[in-house]
C-alpha cells in the first residue's frame, strides 16, 4: 500500500467515521423519544382543562407576511376566526410587501376592525429592514398581551389552536414557549411535498418531542408557536444577526434558564413549498441561520451549567446541516480510490458501521409516521426514496450555506412563495429565481457521472452506492430546477401575449 493510497483511504474512512456520528445523533433522539415516552406532550398532562379557565389571559397574535397575495388573507381570517374571548384578543398583521399584498390586507384589517369590532392593526413597513426578526421586534412594544403568538403566512391554525395551546403556558411559569406540530395541507401534490412531509414529521413527531420530554434544549421552528412575552424581551428580543431568529431567540431564552415545550398532539396546518426552487431556498437559509447560531451561542452554551450531554446534543443539533461536508468529501474521495489498484482500508468495520447507522434517519421517518397514524402511516414512506434523492442532490447548496453560514452572521432573509389555491398553472418561484443558481448540482452530477464511469473501467463497483445516488439525487434537483424556470417563462409569456390581445 503506497502513501498516498494509505491518506486518500484513511481520510475516506474518516469522512464515513464523521457521518456515523451524526447518525448517533438520530439514535440518541429516538433512545430519547422512548426513554422519555411518559413525559410526552408533558406541558399539558398539569394543564387546567379549557372548561376551568375563568379569565383568559390577553394574548397578541403577529402575523409576518412578505409578498403572499395567494396565502395571506386565509391566515389573518383564519386569525380572526380564533375560538377566544375577543376582548383578550389582538391581531398584528405585520406586512413588507412590495406587491399587492398590501391592498388585499390594508382591506381586509379595515373590514374586520369596522364589522367585528376586532383588536387588529395593519402594520406597513418600507425598508423591510432586519426582515422577519425586525418586524417582529418593531411591533412587540405595540402589542398588548402577556403572551405572543406567531404564524407565517402560509399557515391556516383551527378555531380551537389557541385554547388547547394556551393552558400550558398557564401551568408552567418556567416556560418561554410551546411549539405545536406542523401538519400539511398539501402534502400529497408531488414528490417534493411527500418528501418534505417526511423528514417535518420525523422533525416534529420524533426530534421535538425528544427534546422536550427529556428536557433537552430545543428550537421554536418560527410558527405555530406561543412565546411568553417576558421571555422574549429578558432574553434581548429578536435579532436579526442570523437567518435563523426563531433558533437564536429559543437558544438564548433556554441558556438564561427558561423551557421550551412541545405538543405533538395540537396541529398547526401549513403548505409545503410545491417546487424544488422553494424548497431548495428553504433548506438554504435553514442551514446558514443554524450555523450562524452556533457560530453565534457555541461558546455561551460550552460555558453554561447544563449537563455535558446536553451541551454535546445542543451543539450537534445546531451544526447538523454540515453532516453534507462528510457526505460530499466521500464523493469527492471516491475517485481517486477508484483509480487506485489496491483497495485495502486501513480501519476494519467502519464501513459496516457507517452503513448501519445510516438508516437512523430512516427509522426515524418511519416511526414519526406509525406515531402519527398508526400502521396506515406506514403508507407514506414511498416517498422516502425521493427524500433521500432530493437531500443529496441540494447537498452542494446547502453545504455552501453552513460555510457562509460560519464565516458571516446577517444577510438575506431569501423567503419560500407558496402556491395556495392557485393550481398548477402557476409556480411558487422565488421572484429573483434563475437557473444559474443550480450550478453546483451541476458540478456534482458530472463529478458523480465520471466517478461512475471510472467505477465502471476499473471493476471497483463496491465504490459505485454513493455516486450513484449523487448521480441520480443532483441530477433530479438539477433538472428539475432547470424546468421550473423554463415552466416560469412560459408562463411569463402566456401572460404577457394575453395582455397584448386584450389591448389589442
């Protein structure tokens, strides 16, 4: 065995020895979620029931919305319609938009106020300054209640979402927030909701209630959640120093000693971004706001009381999106080990292993589904072939992300347009999107197609698994990507020649 054979296979070794740890990670969740199973929903097994609260407390309830004229009128009446005592109800409707969003909502608001009498204002924003974060700090001095609650724009919360959600808050002092499960209300339109349906459920159903019932730190996800106003403000408010504010906030309520909670039992509908470009972009700033987090609150989780296994499960959490370096390394590893003649590694059993604990995130995803309905869930793991395509294939974005993500805090708050009852003539695009921006799925298709072929010349074909799969996961982003724009422009044209003929 040269040198050089004995680096390239040591480092191959290693990357799968990086990747393996990530998937303890997955099994340390679910060892969590059965250790713990009695705790589950715990915020509410102490809570009063509805029928027992005499005086409702005043909650606000803000609604962030940027350019969604499909969506956001459903959200503020789906607000509006709240099963609550309206003399303890505010409703924030907090709109950047550039479009005409901004109509649709200023009359809306102005309808609700003048016919229902309702505690609602209509808050516009020019500069979109701090994006998300700074529309909900900008607003928190004006509201009202003791409790805050916030949906984005593609969600449509039941009648009931604040009545079953408000008591835990009331039972437990020490608690910042109450996450509720995100369910889907187009989870079956294609592949990509399917998938992306998936891998929330195992989020949700497994991960959060882990984290709660074991009394791990966890993360507001952003929506469908009710914050304790003090909370907010004694942990310094929301910032927009990571892309993330709804993962920083939490973090940092959680190291100054509050909880957060989880009810898996209380649902909170959403739509699932229907194109990969949206999706893509979602999974994107995800990934950068986490490594921002991190590189953010690392050291002020390290220098906290909490146990070591905590510190250790908060720090793999925040930085799990860079398990895509690993994946990738390998990739990148496997040619030249392919055109190597000796195949020896020099670590027995590590491939063993890593190939068996990567099918913890695919326990995972099946055991969210067997929680949340039974064995008919089990119907919907066919979509999980595709989850694992489509997370490879973004693999290179997001990768990329994590690395910005680690040099730079701020930046862009790139939003996911949602379809709503649109159908399917017209396509939730990004409005800045473009085909160029799918170059590095490009790159690892080709990278992945000569590795195949250079797999093929040599006869090495127990190196061919991961090409393979990088093969055929980038190249369907990669495509599919390229035909979203082309659907686009398509569009685009239709449109126009039709407004041509009406002139004309």
């Amino acid at each position: 065995m040269t040198l050089i054979h004995t680096i390239i296979a040591f480092s191959y070794q290693l990357a799968g020895l990086f990747l393996t740890a990530y998937g303890f990670f997955i099994l340390t969740s679910i060892v969590l979620f059965f250790r713990y199973r009695r705790r589950h929903d715990w915020p509410r097994q102490s809570a009063p029931d509805e029928q027992d609260i005499e005086e409702w407390p005043f909650v606000t309830v803000q609604l962030p919305i940027y350019n969604e004229p499909r969506v956001a009128a459903r959200l503020v009446q789906a607000v509006a319609d709240f099963d609550y005592p309206q003399d303890r109800l505010q409703i924030q409707v907090l709109d950047d938009s550039t479009d005409g969003t901004a109509a649709i909502l200023a009359r809306l608001v102005a309808q609700l106020r003048h016919r229902r009498q309702m505690n609602i204002t209509y808050h516009h924003r020019e500069d979109r300054r701090g994006y998300k974060a700074g529309a909900l700090a900008e607003a928190l001095p004006m509201a009202e209640g003791e409790f805050i609650a916030i949906f984005d724009a593609d969600f449509i919360p039941p009648r009931c979402w604040l009545r079953r959600t408000l008591p835990a808050m009331l039972a437990h002092s020490d608690l910042a927030f109450v996450q509720t499960r995100w369910a889907h209300l187009n989870r079956s339109q294609n592949v990509v909701t399917a998938a992306q349906g998936l891998a929330l459920d195992g989020h949700f159903a497994i991960e959060q209630q882990a984290r709660s019932a074991s009394g791990f730190w966890q993360n507001f996800n952003g929506s469908g959640g009710l914050w304790r106003r003090q909370a907010i403000e004694s942990a310094g408010g929301w910032s927009d120093d990571t892309v993330t504010e709804d993962l920083d906030l939490s973090y940092r309520a959680q190291l100054l000693g509050w909880s957060g909670g989880y009810l898996n039992g209380v649902e909170a509908p959403a739509e699932l971004p229907p194109v990969i470009s949206g999706f893509r972009r979602q999974q994107r700033r995800w990934a950068k706001g986490s490594a921002q987090t991190l590189r953010k609150l690392a050291s002020a989780i390290m220098r906290s009381d909490a146990p070591f296994t905590r510190k250790l499960y908060a720090l793999v959490h925040l930085g799990g999106y860079a398990m895509h370096f690993p994946l990738l390394f390998l990739l990148i590893l496997t040619l030249p080990l392919a055109l190597s003649p000796d195949q020896t590694l020099p670590i027995p059993f590590i491939g063993l292993v890593s190939t068996m604990i990567s099918g913890a995130p695919l326990l995972m995803y099946a055991l969210a589904q067997h929680v949340l309905d039974g064995p008919k869930g089990l119907r919907r793991l066919w979509a999980l072939p595709g989850l694992a395509l489509i997370t490879l294939g973004m693999g290179p974005a997001i990768a990329r992300a994590v690395w910005e993500g680690l040099r730079r805090p701020g930046g862009a708050f790139e939003r996911t347009p949602k379809q709503g009852g649109s159908g399917s003539h017209w396509l939730a695009l990004p409005e800045d999107a473009h085909w160029r921006e799918f170059w590095p799925e490009l790159l690892v298709f080709l990278y992945a197609a000569v590795t195949l072929l250079v797999i093929a010349a040599t006869n090495h074909w127990h190196l061919a698994p991961l090409p393979i799969l990088y093969a055929l996961g980038s190249g369907f982003v990669w495509l599919q990507g390229v035909n979203e724009q082309a659907q686009a422009r398509m569009n685009m044209k239709r449109t126009a020649k039709k407004v041509l003929d009406i002139g004309y």
